[in-house]
C-alpha cells in the first residue's frame, strides 16, 4: 500500500514525501481512512508505531477546508516531551500547507502562548494542566473546535489528570470528531472512551507486542552486582545509545553519577529536575553529547528517541505493559534495538507475566568472565561499589580488544553458540536451563 491510496490533499501529501515516508504503518493504514471519514476512532497503539501520523495526516488534510485562524483541531498529550514530538510532526508533515500549530504546556511562560494563539492557529498541541489555565483565564477560544485527539490516555491517566480532561470535555464543542490513542486499556479509560466516543471504529496493532525487531535478553544477576554488571556490558556491546531504566529517581540519579565516574557520557532524567536541566539532557542524549541516559518509566514518557540502539533494564518494570512500553522505544520504524533486562531472583513471578504477555521465552545470558560470585558489602548492598574495572577505551588486562567490540564480536561473546556460558548458572541461579527466545 502506497500514502498515494489516501487521496490526502496535494499539499498535505507533499508533506508526507518531505518527510520521508512510502509506505504507511499498519495503524497508519488502518485508522487514516476512518478519520478521513470523519468517524471517531479508538487506536489501541503504542509510540513507535507511527500512531502520531495516523491522527496528523487526516486532520491536516480535513483542515485544508474551511476557515483559517481558528483553533479547529485540539491535540492533548500527558508530557511536555509528547507535545513538542506531535506539534514537530504537525509542521513536518503540515510543511506545505500554512496551517499553524500551538504548544501549550506548563513549566515555560503563558505569554509567549497567549501571543501565538491570538496571532492564530487551527492546530493546539497541549498538556491537560496548562490548557485548563487557558482556557480558565479565557485565553484561549475553543468554540470552533472540530477534532479533539487524546493521545496516550493510559499515560495521562497514570499521571493523574483525567479529572483535568474531563473538565476541559465540558469547554468543548459536543459535536466534533474524538480520537482516542492508548498502548492500553485499562478500566478507566474503557470508561472514558465509552463516554466520550460516539460509535468509534477501533483499530490496533500488535495486541501488546513490542516491535518485531528487537532481541529480547533476561541477564540474571544479584542485586548487589546490577551496576558492575552494566558497566561489564556497556564494555562489551557496541551501544549507539542506551536508555536505561531504574526503580526510582534516587537510583537514576545515582547510576548516572556512577556511569558518568566510570568515564560514560551519562546523565538522568528524573522528576526532579528543573525544565532547563530537563531539556538540557534531552537535548544532549538527541544530539549524542550523552551516550547514555538513565531514567524512570514517568521521567521517560513521551521520549523521541527514534535512534535507541538499547534499553536496559536496570529494574524490571513493575507490569508488563510497562516492560513493553519501554521495550517500543527501541527498534522504532523498522531499526533493530536490543532490549537487555537484569533479573534478580525477586523477579521470578513478574518475568513469567511478562514471557506469558509476551507469548515467548526470553532468552536467558550469562555475560561470559563476569565474577558473578562477589559477595554483598555489608552496607549499602543496593550500591555495591563495583569491583575494579578498567575505564572504558583502555585496554581490559587479559582480554585484548575487548574494550570496544563490534557488534558482531558483541553478539558472539553473548550468545548462545558462539562461546558465551548461556546455561543460567550466575550464584542464586543455579540450575535454570538458558533459553532461547521463543519468537
Ligand atoms: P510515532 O509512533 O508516531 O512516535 O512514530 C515513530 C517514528 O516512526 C517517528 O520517528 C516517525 O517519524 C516514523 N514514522 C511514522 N510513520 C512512518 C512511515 N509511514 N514510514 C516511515 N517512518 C514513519
């Protein structure tokens, strides 16, 4: 299937040539003829599927009709992150048809917002707390609205703020198009899409798989061993660029400083960060000022980082809808990620959810010459100061070349069949069989 079969408006069609695209995704192919049709559509898809496009495309071409200057289509997004991604894609793909689009978030200034919607614009892309001051100060005039789209509403939901959408339901027009996206569905949301969707079309893709192309692997460890064995990995894996996942903000924290002290270019992202430094470690990690980026599941939300070579896990995440959420930020639009996840024996009962969520056995590794059997410090046992370690970029006594392997090396020292130890026998789990990844 060609973009061409959409019969989108020429200039909203060139957009789509600028930037790139051929061939739709599947939910672009399933949800852009119903919206183009004017249905209210339910889109169960996560980041990474494209699902941004699927809204943009068919609003855009909807809005080359009709009065310009009004704010005709509303976007609302859970973080500042998924506002700034959609209102890029608005202007990508938008590129050619001098519709304007709006950021609306909280955390930067209200005039610079006020200016630009009395200057005019069809598009608002906006976060659910600072639209409510707008349009509680009156600043901003949705009377006119035609399409709402309420994207990632798992996530807005986890944050707290349907209260907030469903205040800002009642300054909106009744008759107008409502999308709704989510990667999930749970009770809540069920019960807001009831509410508010009139006669949706639902389309989904992948039930809750994670993208095909990325390599799944469990590294079963001790608490106490996480950070060795990450620094262990990252030496040994030909890593672009690795987001890594933790527990908590203090652990991000801290496992940034650690990595940045064994001579990564690391830094964290966690909620307390103030917006400057927020975007400074965005920015850093987009550009590759920062190889590696360690965060929570909330601090990571919205995150475009299409180039995500790995996500490691540091923790496991507490569902798998988590695991997989963090899992869809690698291997986006067809490249290849590898998703590393370090297990404890704690962890036993949420890796059989996750295997069984998945349909698959995740592939157990052993990383070969890592001294699995240090004991525990008698303090702080979470952050175990590693053993010594050469730095990155020097030469590893008694491993020559090791410090910076191709991918290819990478991989064979890892896997199965190529010379790394894969039965899961590191202290603790002794006797569990390795195997191979069931799809
Ligand atoms: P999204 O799920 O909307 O965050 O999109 C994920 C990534 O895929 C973004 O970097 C998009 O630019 C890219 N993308 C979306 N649609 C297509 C397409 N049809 N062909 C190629 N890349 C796409």
């Amino acid at each position: 299937m060609e973009f061409t079969a959409f019969n989108l408006h020429p200039q909203v069609a060139a957009g789509v040539r600028g930037a790139g695209y051929t061939t739709p995704t599947p939910i672009q192919a399933q949800a852009i003829p119903p919206v183009m049709a004017g249905r209210d559509v339910m889109g169960l898809a996560q980041t990474g599927t494209g699902k941004t496009a699927a809204f943009v495309l068919p609003i855009l071409h909807r809005l080359m009709a009709g009065e310009r200057g009004r704010v005709r289509a509303l976007i609302i997004a859970p973080t500042r992150e998924l506002a700034e991604q959609i209102h890029q894609s608005v202007q990508t793909l938008g590129l050619k048809t001098r519709l304007r689009s709006v950021t609306v978030y909280g955390g930067v200034g209200v005039n610079p917002q006020v200016q630009k919607l009395r200057a005019g614009a069809e598009v608002v892309v906006a976060c659910p707390g600072r639209l409510l001051d707008h349009i509680n100060q009156g600043t901003i005039d949705l009377s006119h609205l035609e399409v709402l789209v309420l994207d990632e509403a798992d996530q807005m939901f986890d944050m707290g703020f349907l209260p907030d959408i469903r205040r800002i339901l009642k300054h909106l027009p009744a008759r107008r198009q409502t999308l709704l996206f989510s990667a999930t569905m749970p009770p809540d949301i069920r019960t807001l899409a009831h509410d508010i969707l009139s006669d949706p079309v639902t389309v989904q893709v992948g039930n809750v798989a994670p993208a095909v192309t990325v390599t799944h692997a469990l590294y079963p460890v001790e608490q106490h061993l996480k950070t060795p064995l990450l620094l262990e990995l990252l030496r040994h894996t030909d890593t672009e660029s690795v987001l890594v996942f933790t527990r908590t903000k203090h652990r991000a924290k801290r496992l940034g400083e650690q990595l940045e002290k064994a001579g990564y270019r690391a830094a964290s992202l966690q909620g307390n960060l103030s917006q400057n430094r927020r975007q400074a470690a965005l920015d850093g990690f987009r550009d590759g000022t920062f190889q590696i980026l360690v965060a929570t599941d909330i601090a990571a939300r919205g995150i475009d980082v299409s180039q995500v070579s790995h996500v490691i896990n540091y923790d496991i995440p507490d569902t798998a809808e988590a695991y997989i959420h963090r899992i869809g930020r690698t291997g986006r639009a067809a490249r290849s990620g590898d998703a590393f996840t370090m297990v404890t024996r704690d962890d036993a009962a949420m890796v059989r959810t996750i295997e069984r969520t998945l349909n698959a056995t995740l592939e157990r590794r052993i990383m070969d010459g890592f001294d699995y059997s240090v004991q525990a410090p008698k303090k702080d046992t979470e952050f175990a100061r590693p053993p010594r370690q050469p730095m990155p970029g020097r030469k590893p006594a008694g491993k020559p070349g090791a410090a910076k392997v191709g991918k290819d090396d990478a991989r064979q020292r890892h896997q199965p069949g190529h010379g790394a130890r894969t039965a899961g026998a590191p202290s603790g789990h002794r006797g569990r069989q390795s195997r191979r990844t069931g799809n």
